[in-house]
C-alpha cells in the first residue's frame, strides 16, 4: 500500500486584485486574493511545506525601487503573526524542524517566506525555473519574482525534481516526479503562469488509487487557475489578465491537462492557492 500524508491548506496573507480579470464575466470590483500556501504531514519526512505565502519582507521589497511598483499593481497586506513560520509554530512545528519546503513557482506571493526556515531544503523543477533565477531588477520585477525573497544561498540548497514518466493514472500528464520516492506526492510540470511551475497530487488516503475516481487524492494545483469551478469546467480568465502570462500557450495547455486530469478524477479535492479549497476531511484549527 502506497503512503499516505495529510494537507492544511493555510494563508500568510492577501493581495487585492481586479476580480474582472481572473474570469470572464467576472466583475469589476476589487477582490481580496488570499495567498495560499499547504502544510504536508508526511509520514517519515514530517512537515513539510508546499510554498509559503507572503511575509513581511515583501513589504519591504515593495517599499523600493523597483518593488514598489508590484505593491502598485497588487497591494500586499501580511502581519508578522500570519506567516508560514508563525502559523506553524503556533500548530507545533517550530520552522526550524522543517526540512523540505516544495516550491511551486518563484512568485513573490510563494517564496516570500522561505527565509523564515533556515533548516529547509527548496524543491522544485529547477532546470525551467533558471531562466527567472537569472533575472534582477526591473525585468524581474515585470516577471512577479523578487530575488531578494531567496535565501542568499537559495540554490546551494536547492534539490531540484526528477522526472521521469509518469505512472497511467497521471494521464495526461506523461512525466512525473515522486517527491519522495514513496508515492505518496507526485509533482507534474504546468508551466506557463510561471516558468517551471508545479502541481502536486497527492494520496491523502492510505491505498488511493491514481487510476480512481480521484477519492482520497488531493490536487494541488498552485497558480494554474484562479477558481475552483473555472478550474473544473473549462473557464478562462480575462484576456488582459492573459497577457501578464510569461507563456500563455503553455498557461492554456497546463490548465487543459489538469482539467483533463480532473474530469477522470472527479472526486480529488481540488486546493487552488488564490482560491478557498474545497472541503477536505482534515479540520484546520489555526488561531
Ligand atoms: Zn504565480
């Protein structure tokens, strides 16, 4: 029987958007977003993060030159007290015991609390994720990543996922990597919002099938939709927002696999990290 691990969706803060602009025939109003970030109880591995939401410092990074111009576009509000790090200390998991931090995409509403875990290790899809690591100031900034968020030894402490293909109840994702070598989580590319973005599925019920109906999986799909229900019946966001896309042939063509992933899978539980997840059997009691 394959393991099994447990998923807290949480939030460490919020940015205000334009609701017209994560889908058609949204309003024109001025939404908060939360920034979701999912605490993983791993068997063996213990805690272990999947992104961090926001943290104080990305105020601060917005405060100059050439951040500020982010905190324009997307105001941020966070408080020390709604961080990764403090929200896991008050479940009992001091940041420092957390080993490993899987990290979707570089965004600033996903790394902004990787300093506050000196103990981790980043995982994610490296190779793809380069061509923003390589990027500073201005461009960037327009590209959503804030290199001063990392780590100064952010890649000396990267472990970077191995793909390999993907077994058939992945479909129609061909590729796949098992984060930690025991079934329990794989990670599929979905790149295009981002470059080297991930989506985790995840067995949250000992013995789940992948070839199921998706009962006791969990998909955790990052940035690759704004919505839940826009995810599960084909929604499109708003054609300016479209545009802010580093790809958006490669943004249109993930989240076609994962709607395609979620039409066999009807019963996994979707967790969208600007979206509330859908009800999941493990109460979160976070004060
Ligand atoms: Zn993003």
């Amino acid at each position: 029987m394959s393991a099994a691990i447990r998923v807290l969706p949480l939030t460490a803060g919020q940015c205000l958007g334009l609701a017209a602009l994560t889908g058609r025939g949204a309003p024109w109003r001025v939404e908060r977003y939360p920034a979701g970030f999912a605490l993983i109880l791993h068997p063996l591995h213990g805690p272990v993060l999947f992104d961090t939401g926001y943290a104080p410092r990305v105020l601060s990074a917005m405060s100059r030159w050439p951040g500020l111009l982010y905190g324009l576009v997307t105001p941020v509000q966070i408080d020390v007290r709604e961080t990764a790090a403090a929200q896991l200390a008050r479940l009992g998991f001091p940041p420092a015991g957390v080993r490993q931090i899987i990290v979707s995409h570089l965004h600033a509403d996903h790394v902004g609390g990787l300093r506050d875990f000196p103990g981790a290790t980043f995982v994610l899809d490296l190779e793809p994720s380069r061509s923003l690591l390589a990027q500073r100031g201005l461009r960037a900034l327009r590209r959503a990543f804030l290199p001063e968020l990392l780590p100064p030894d952010f890649l000396a402490r990267v472990r970077p996922l191995t793909f390999a293909p993907a077994p058939s109840g992945l479909a129609p994702f061909s590729e796949a990597a098992d984060v930690f070598g025991d079934g329990s989580v794989y990670a599929v590319r979905v790149p295009g919002h981002a470059p080297g973005m991930i989506a985790l599925i995840a067995r949250t019920q000992p013995g789940a099938a992948l070839e199921g109906d998706g009962a006791g999986l969990s998909l955790l799909a990052a940035d690759v939709a704004w919505r839940v229900p826009a995810l599960r019946s084909g929604g499109e966001p708003h054609p300016l927002a479209r545009l802010a896309f580093g790809d958006p042939v490669g943004e249109r063509r993930s989240r076609a696999g994962v709607r395609a992933w979620l039409e066999v899978h009807p019963h996994a539980r979707v967790i969208l990290s600007h979206d509330l997840p859908e009800a999941g059997p493990e109460p979160v009691h976070v004060r």
